[in-house]
C-alpha cells in the first residue's frame, strides 16, 4: 500500500538516494528508505519507502510486512 507521510524528520532516515543520484538495479535495505532522485530497479525492503516531491521510481517492490 502506498500512502502519503507528513511531519518526517530528514534524520530519520536510514537511507537516502539524493535528489542528484540515480540507482539502477536491485536494492536491499531495512528501515526507512527515502527517495528524492531516481531509482529504476528492485528493492527488498524491511521497513518503510518515501518518495519525495521530486523522487521518480520504476520498478518492483519486496515489502516484508511487520517491520
């Protein structure tokens, strides 16, 4: 499920693709993942994703519920 997050600190990150990078391929990491550049692949996440205002995504999404 996709949703909408307000009021989420920038330090509380664990992951941070910038608005200046760009991913492609597989990703696997665990908590929260924020996304302000662009990402064209996979990820496998335990945790939680937030694309940003300027954030682009192509891809699939492993989601392991109960994070």
């Amino acid at each position: 499920m996709i949703k909408k997050k307000k009021g989420v600190s920038s330090q509380a990150f664990d992951t941070l693709i910038g608005k200046n990078a760009s991913f492609e391929g597989s990703f696997k990491t665990t908590g929260l993942l924020r996304i302000d550049g662009k990402f064209n692949g996979d990820i496998d996440v335990s945790g939680d994703i937030i694309v940003g205002k300027e954030g682009k995504f192509i891809g699939n999404i492993s989601y392991v519920l109960g994070y």
